[in-house]
C-alpha cells in the first residue's frame, strides 16, 4: 500500500470500547487510557499506485458479524480484482505444519464503478481498481 493516499469516506455500524480495554503492554500509562472511544467496524485505507491503480484496503473490527459493504469508486475506475484474507473461525491461527489460512483471489467478471460484498468477522480485503 504506498503511494498518493485517497481520502475514504466509511459509513456504516459502530462500537464504543473502554479505551483502556485497548492500551498494550509498553503503552502509555493506562490510568491516562480513561474514557470510551467510538470506532467504525468498517476501516480501511485507500491509494493510488505509481502504476495509476487504486487499492482499497478494509477490515471487519467485528470478531461475530460479517458487515455487508458498498464500494462507489470515482468516475473512471472500474474494481478489478479482490484478495480476501478470512477465516470460519476468527482464532484460526497459521503454523508450519498446519497453513489454516491463504489468501483467496478473485478476478471480478462484472467491472462496475459500485461494488457490494460481504466482509466476514475480523475479515480483510484487499480491492484493485483500474481504469478500463
């Protein structure tokens, strides 16, 4: 994901989380984390590439919900192709000796400027888009 970052406009289902539920070991003091943030299960980022492409980038905060989404791109681009990173189980975990998790690509036959998909619980998407 480098290149000219896009601005993204996500709307949709939120969650509200104690602030110090979130601090890690080595943060800031968690007596400072008080309060609650509100945060989108939809969050992603988007850029364009030196090679004019533009990847969208989402992830599902939601570890029980899918979250069904609709992607309107900019006049002129079309998605593309999809890469999905997802699990049945959110705990799925990936070793050596026993890969539970691969990436799934798809190639998009209907190029449209819209998109609506399902992103599953803790799901990530990875979206490429062109210019036809």
């Amino acid at each position: 994901m480098t290149g000219t970052r896009w601005n993204l406009e996500i709307e949709g289902s939120k969650i509200t989380l104690p602030l110090n539920k979130l601090s890690v070991s080595g943060d800031i003091n968690r007596d400072l984390n008080t309060g609650d943030i509100t945060l989108g299960l939809i969050d992603g980022t988007v850029v364009q590439s030196t090679d004019g492409n533009v990847y969208i980038a989402l992830i599902n905060r939601s570890p029980d919900e899918s979250q069904r989404i609709k992607i309107t791109l900019p006049e002129g681009y079309i998605h593309d192709k999809i890469w999905k990173l997802e699990s049945d189980n959110i705990n799925n975990t990936n070793t050596l000796d026993n890969p539970l998790i691969s990436p799934q690509i798809t190639e998009l036959k209907k190029r449209n400027a819209t998109l609506s998909l399902t992103l599953s619980p803790c799901g990530f998407n990875l979206i490429r888009c062109v210019k036809p």
